[in-house]
C-alpha cells in the first residue's frame, strides 16, 4: 500500500509567489518541493534539514 503524502506549504511562501512545499515520510525522510516544478522533488533527514533552515532564517545562507 503506498503512503499517501500530507505535502504542507511553508508559512514564508506569499500567496501568489512560487511555495515551498515540505512533506514527511513513514521512514523519516523530509521532502521538498517547488509550486512551479512539482515533480522535482529533493529529499533530506530532519538532521540536515535543520541547520540549513536556521541560517535561512537568520539570513547567514549564502547560495554560491
């Protein structure tokens, strides 16, 4: 039986912008993908995921 995923849209994306969707796994995996390319869809571990997201939040992200 396949998993069914809850996808949520992250509370930083504006209602008529691109959004950011997150989703859970049964196994624990995080998964994200972008409103304009649904099918690409990058996976991460809760672990990884948080330390990208803080420096995102306090602005020390810096794409290169």
């Amino acid at each position: 039986m396949a998993h069914h995923l809850n996808w949520q849209k992250s509370s930083y994306s504006e209602e008529a912008s691109s959004c950011v969707y997150l989703a859970s796994t049964l196994s624990g995996e995080v998964l994200l993908r972008e409103s304009d390319t649904p099918d690409v869809i990058l996976a991460t571990t809760p672990v990884r995921l948080r330390p990208f997201l803080a420096r995102i939040k306090t602005g020390t992200f810096s794409a290169r």
